[in-house]
C-alpha cells in the first residue's frame, strides 16, 4: 500500500476512532452497558468477549474508525437485552438525561482533547506564532493607520487574537467593512507595553481583502511549558473558529462547492503531504501529519456538535428537551427524525464524494 494512504488511513481513521472511544469511556464511567467497541466497520476479521464485563471487542474489515454500541441507546432494548445477556451494566435509554448528554458529549470533546495534545506536541517542535508584526506594507492601510514593526495586534473587531494565522482567517469573513484593531507597543521611554486602537479599511486585492502588514515568517521558540500550554489551546481554538467561519461563509454564499473538500479529497490531501514532506525526513512527515490531524479533529468536534438530526449535537437537542421537561422524547419521533437526517446526510455525502471526484479528475 502506498504510505501516503497508509496514512490517511491512520489520521482519518484515528480521529474517528478516538471520538468513539469517548463515548465508549463516558458509557463505562456511567455504568452504561457496551455491547461492542469496534475498530474498523463492516464484516468482523476477529472478535473477543469480555468474560469480565461481556463487551464484544472486534477488529473489522473497513479500518476507517470504529464504533460503539450501548445497551438501548436507541430506546427500549428488551430484544437486546436477550441477544446479550452476558453483558455487564445498564440500559442507555434508563440512565438520567445529564448522564446520557455526559455519553453523547463525549465524543467531540475527545476530538478536542486530541487536538490539544497534538498541538502541543508540534509546538512543541516547531515552536509558537504570536500575532507580532515585522513590519507593513508601503502605501497599505496598516502604515497609514501608524502600525508598525515590533507591534501585537491583540483583537479585529472585538474577537481576540493570538496566532498571525487568526488575522487572515478573519478578514476573510469580515469582508470590507472597517476593522477595529487593537494591538499592543513597546513603549521604551516607559519600559512598558501600552495598548492602542484604530480602524482601518481593509484593501481588496487578488480576490482578497489585507490590512497591509508582514508577519514574522518564523516561529518563535517556546519560553516555558506554560507557553507551550497556553498556545495549544489557542491553536485549538483557532482551527474551531475556522470551521465555524466557514459554516457561516457557507452559508452565506462566500463559498461554492469547489471548495468543500470532502473524504476523497482529504486522502489525497493527506497522500500529497507524504509526498512532498518525504525528503524533509521521518519528523517532518509525522509533524505535517499531527498538524492535518488537528484540524481534522477539531473539524469533526465542531460538526458532531451541530444541532443536526442523526449528529450528536441532534441528539444533545432531544436529551435537553428531556432535561428541562423530566419527560423524554417519542422514540418514534426521535427514531423518525433521525432517519429524515441521516437520509439527508448521506444524500450530503454522496454530493460531496461526486464533486471531490469531478475536482481530482
């Protein structure tokens, strides 16, 4: 098998994987019975039964992931609870709705566990990018505004920054309305650093709108492990922003299907970043690969997490209604409901898988 899909194989198939063993963990800690935990889908290749707790174990066909099936998570299981006797805990659908919002929660809150240490792992390596400015452009918004070289710009409109990457990504949802900037300078009379504001009218240019100022094009060297902490979190919250911009630019048309790379794409994403990091060396690869994986990550948390049917934030919707009103909902309207959103989504998938092959071909 060619290594580059090798690997797509183990980044797609480990964040998927892991998002699973999150609810598999919270179903534990809860004493929620597990019927399976799965890794890879389709036909079983080996299968194992707990004696302890009469959880299946099983290593399938498709490697692509995994899953895990809990006693009655989708309602009243006396049929289950006869196909599996043996299996230790209780039923999903008796436990408390905190309970089961704690279970469903789980999985993409994993995502973003894996994310961080992922991150702190690479910046570990390759060190931080603070939003410091090395300089501007000539004739550009920035300099006319009076920003210059050594200054941190701290927020556009209100939203914190704290990575170069963060100024970019938001002037491509901000458009061309004027952005409040507020940045901090070393004042050297003072020895101290003193913070500013101004707006500046973002200049529109090859399809893209720019303040007009040069970041560093390096990164810099971690002070502390705290550092390291701290900007782990920030690049989390980065790539979680990210996904959520691009859901509103979706939205609002800023975006066109040419540029929602779907599974197909993502392989070959995933395959080009072997390729061209190869005679970098081993580290290298394995760094671009760890960064690929926080974004596909974090991108699976935020997604999970939309109040969508069949998605777990669907779900989160059903068990807070059962929350605020102590009576949960039908199983015959949330069972409905999430064949109408699964219908949808897969009809979604196929779209997605047709245009990822019309682009690459």
């Amino acid at each position: 098998m060619d290594l580059g899909y090798l690997a797509a194989v183990v980044v797609l198939g480990g964040i998927i994987l892991f998002h699973e063993f999150g609810h598999y963990l919270l179903a534990r800690l809860n004493g929620i019975a597990v019927v399976e935990f799965s890794v890879g889908f389709g036909p079983r290749l080996l299968s194992w039964v707990s004696q302890k707790t009469g959880i299946r174990y099983s290593l399938k066909l498709l490697p692509l992931g995994g899953s895990c099936a809990m006693l009655g998570e989708f309602g009243e299981d006396e049929d289950e609870k006869e196909e599996v006797p043996d299996v230790k805990g209780v039923s999903f659908f008796d436990k408390g709705p905190l309970a089961k919002m704690a279970v469903i929660a789980a999985g993409p809150l994993f995502n973003f566990i894996l994310a961080f240490v992922f991150s702190l792992v690479i910046l570990s390596w390759a060190g931080i990018d603070p939003a410091v400015i090395a300089g501007t452009s000539e004739g550009m918004p920035a300099e006319t505004a009076g920003l210059k070289e050594g200054d941190v710009i701290t927020k556009l409109d209100g939203r914190k920054i704290h990575l170069s990457r963060e100024i970019s990504m938001y002037l491509m949802t901000a458009g061309q309305d004027p952005v409040q900037v507020e940045y901090r300078r070393y004042d050297e009379t003072s020895s101290s650093w003193t913070t500013e504001h101004t707006v500046i009218q973002p200049e529109f240019k090859d399809g893209r709108y720019y303040l007009g100022v040069l970041l560093q094009g390096h990164r810099d060297a971690p002070e502390s492990l705290v550092q390291v902490l701290q900007y782990s979190v920030y690049e989390v919250r980065y790539w979680i922003l990210t996904v959520i911009d691009s859901l509103k630019m979706i939205a609002g048309g800023k975006v066109s299907t040419n540029d929602i790379a779907g599974p197909v794409r993502i392989v070959t994403i995933i395959d080009q970043t072997v390729e061209e990091n190869t005679q970098y060396g081993f580290v290298t690869v394995v760094m671009n690969l760890l960064n690929l994986m926080v974004m596909f990550s974090a991108n699976l948390g935020v997604m999970n997490l939309l109040p969508f049917p069949a998605l777990d934030g669907g779900r989160l919707v059903f068990l807070l209604w059962e929350l605020i009103t102590r009576h949960p909902v039908s199983q015959r309207v949330e069972s409905a409901v999430n064949m109408a959103g699964m219908a949808l989504l897969m009809t979604f998938m196929v779209f997605v898988v047709f245009n990822d092959l019309r682009m690459i071909f």
